[in-house]
C-alpha cells in the first residue's frame, strides 16, 4: 500500500511537470516503470534520464525512521510556508497554522513522525470534535489541560463551528500531506481528514445579513441620536461598513491618504490597500478604490477626514494581535449586540455581527438593484468570476464613475439619518 501512494505521489509529480509535454511525459513515465524497483525514484532523478542522463545506481529511499518529531517537523513546515506567504502577513500565518496544527500535536503526543499511523489521525478526529471554540479564552475551560477539557461533557453550543473545523481539518491534511512528500511519514495519512465537514452552500442573499429593523436599532440608537459615541471609530466605521461594504479591519486600518478625492472625476475614494505599517489585506487582489456614498459626507466624513492631523484616520484603535479591527470588534458587539443596548441581530437562530454589514451591502445590490456580480465583486474586493484582478493598478477612470453610479443607488429606507447627530 506504501508503495503504491508513493508511486501517486510521483506520478503526480511527473504530471505537473511534463503535462504539457506529451513527449517528455512519455519518457518520464517509462523511466518510473523501468528504474523503480522497490520504491519509485523521484522526479529530480527522473528529469535526469528523461534529457539522456544515466539514472543513479540505488533509488530514493523514504526516510521511514525519521528522527523528526511532530514538534520539529512543524518548525520545518513553517520555515518552508514563509517563504510563500506576504511579508505583512506572516505572523498572522504562522499563529493560524501553527495553532491548528499544535492541537494535533497535543491530540497524539509529540512522536516521531515514521511512527505515525492511521489510528492517530482518527483520534485526532474524534477528539477535535469534542473541543469547545474558544477553549484557552472561555473562563469555564482555559485553566484546563486538553485531557481534563475532553474529559467534560461540553454543551453543543460551545462546540467548534463546522467552519473552525474544516480550518483545522484542512490545515493539518496539508501538514500530513507535506511530510508524506519529504519522506517524514510511512503513509500519506492526509485522506481520514478530507471531506468530513461539507458546510451548506448557501446564496449570497441567505447569510445573515442585518434586517431593516436591526439597522434602525442600530444607527437611531442612543448613541447616534444623542452624540455619545466617545471615539471617531465608533461613530464611522459602522456607517462606512454600510455602504461600502468594506471588511472591518480594511476600515479600521485607513489612513488620511487613503480618502480623496479623485482628481480626474472629482468623486471622493476609499483607496483600500495595504501602502504602510502594519496594514494588511487578506489578499493583495482585495485592493480597491470604493467611491464614497453622500450620505457619508452629509454625515461630516470627508469634513472628519481634512480636519484629522495625525496619519491613520482612527487612532483611538490601537494594532493587535488581529489587526487594528479587534478592538473595535470587541467594542461593536459590547455596545449593539448586548441584550441591555440595541440587541441587534441576536434573535432567534440569528448569528450577526459587525460582518452581516458587507453581507447586508452585498444584498441589497443583487436583490434590490440587481447588480451583476462581476460588479459587485470590483467593489466589496471579491475575485469576479471572470478571474479578473480587483487591484485599484488595473481601476480605470470609466470604472470609478461606473462604481459611484452603483453606490449612488444604496438607500436604507428603514433609518432616518437626518436624525444622526454629527461626530464632533
């Protein structure tokens, strides 16, 4: 069975690398039939024989007794995945994965890896499934040892969601995968982990989006009828997540320089991009310039904007572990999701917070003003099915016009922003 993984393993590799060679390909097949005798050779002996090279007497050999335990085949892992990763998003990389995969480790101890086997991984599994979210933050389990944790009986709603674990099941997959590949492991032990978690597709429209009576709630509340927001961030970040649909920390992290206004076309832009310290993008694709609604600067922003004398816009947020974003968050859900305030979006079977902005943006534009998709996404900063880029390099000036029509559109009938009173 070793054998035979090990010679898909090559033969994928061969594809990859002479796919579109039929010729090579060929060659590159026969040379895996006639030189592997015991354990198939690999590519780089391969690509030897295939331009006329005498292939090496003995074959390559899967390192079987690996003196690499899990914890030091993780270091390795993570010095490898550095290198593709960009710059600014490294840390936050690195303590994804390494976490998702240290819970493996602590799951079926730090062995070594030529010792691991099926039954570990099924274990592993089983025992994922049994841990509450949030186990080293909850004050009922972070003074616990991992034992003593799956030793509870833990309340189904404390349970990972199905999203956490297709994370965690997806990324330990790719490290078991990895060490198959270098010769770490006797088997490719990935396959126990792969489709476990089939999340619902669901349509754009179905997510939780905020309703009509959650955004009244919300922007005719106390705070924003009687000026008590404190920070500047309080008061605009919401309002700008309304109608731009923009993800909380792209907000969050906004420079002065990233608001102006377009010289050509005279409309005022969000530049959303990743130019400065500690900004960060989920993908450098996600860069974009969003026209700014007028109800946003009949709401005082772009006035906001010219007065701020300091470099980021919102300097009452202060950079954590998540970005700038993770304050406020906590923030946003102490004051609207917080059953004595607004409550917004906490019904029942609901599950809405600062994100069912882009969804309710999103929304609105395909079912109320039947926006194309492709449109849609050069805005909120999603691929177009079209694999086109959204990076404001490729933003002409008939797009940005385009856009601000779409935005122009945007109305929130339930919400009386006359009423707002303006941030001072």
């Amino acid at each position: 069975m070793i054998l035979a993984r090990r010679w898909a393993v090559v033969l994928e590799d061969i594809s990859q690398a002479y796919g579109n060679q039929p010729e090579d390909y060929s060659n590159a097949v026969r040379a895996l039939v006639q030189h592997s005798k015991q354990v198939p050779i690999g590519l780089a002996q391969i690509k030897e024989i295939v331009v006329g090279k005498p292939v090496a007497q003995t074959p390559i050999q899967l390192n079987t007794k690996s003196s690499f335990c899990l914890s030091s085949a993780l270091k390795k892992y993570l010095a490898e995945k550095r290198k593709t990763w960009n710059p600014k998003a490294i840390d936050a990389n690195e303590r994804n994965l390494g976490l998702k995969i240290e819970t493996f480790i602590q799951i079926v101890g730090d062995r070594d890896c030529a010792t691991l086997n099926t039954s570990h991984v099924l274990d592993y599994k089983g025992k994922l499934l049994q841990l509450p979210a949030n186990r080293t933050k909850r004050k009922e389990y972070r003074s616990l040892s991992l034992a003593e944790v799956l030793d509870m009986e833990i309340p189904e709603s404390h349970l990972l969601s199905a999203e956490t674990l297709s994370g965690h099941l997806n990324k330990v997959s790719a490290f078991l995968d990895w060490g198959y590949r270098n010769g770490l492991m006797k088997a490719d032990l990935k396959l126990p982990l792969q489709r476990v978690i089939k999340k619902p597709k669901r349509a754009i429209s179905q997510r939780d989006a905020f309703s009509p009576d959650d955004l009244k709630k919300l922007f005719n509340s106390d705070q924003y009828l009687n000026g008590n927001h404190k920070q500047p961030s309080h008061f605009f970040v919401p309002l700008l997540a309304l109608f731009t649909g923009a993800r909380q920390n792209e907000l969050c992290q906004l420079y002065k320089t990233d608001v102006y206004r377009e010289q050509e076309t005279g409309i005022w832009v969000l530049d959303i991009n990743e130019n400065g310290d500690e900004k960060h993008l989920k993908k450098p694709s996600h860069a974009r310039m969003v026209p700014i609604h007028p109800q946003l600067i009949e709401l005082g922003f772009i006035n906001f904007v010219e007065s701020t004398t300091t470099e980021r816009l919102f300097t009452d947020l202060k950079f954590k572990r998540d970005g700038y974003g993770q304050s406020f968050s906590r923030w946003f859900n102490e004051t609207y999701r917080n059953s004595n305030n607004c409550n917004v979006g906490q019904g029942i079977g609901e599950s809405k917070n600062f994100h069912s902005f882009r969804h309710t943006f999103i929304t609105k534009m395909m079912n109320e003003y039947d926006i194309p998709q492709h449109k849609i996404a050069h805005i909120v900063g999603h691929r177009p099915n079209d694999g086109s880029e959204t990076t404001q390099r490729y933003t002409k000036l008939t797009e940005i016009k385009a856009r601000y029509k779409i935005i122009e559109l945007i109305e929130y009938s339930s919400v009386d922003f006359d009423a707002i009173r303006r941030f001072l």
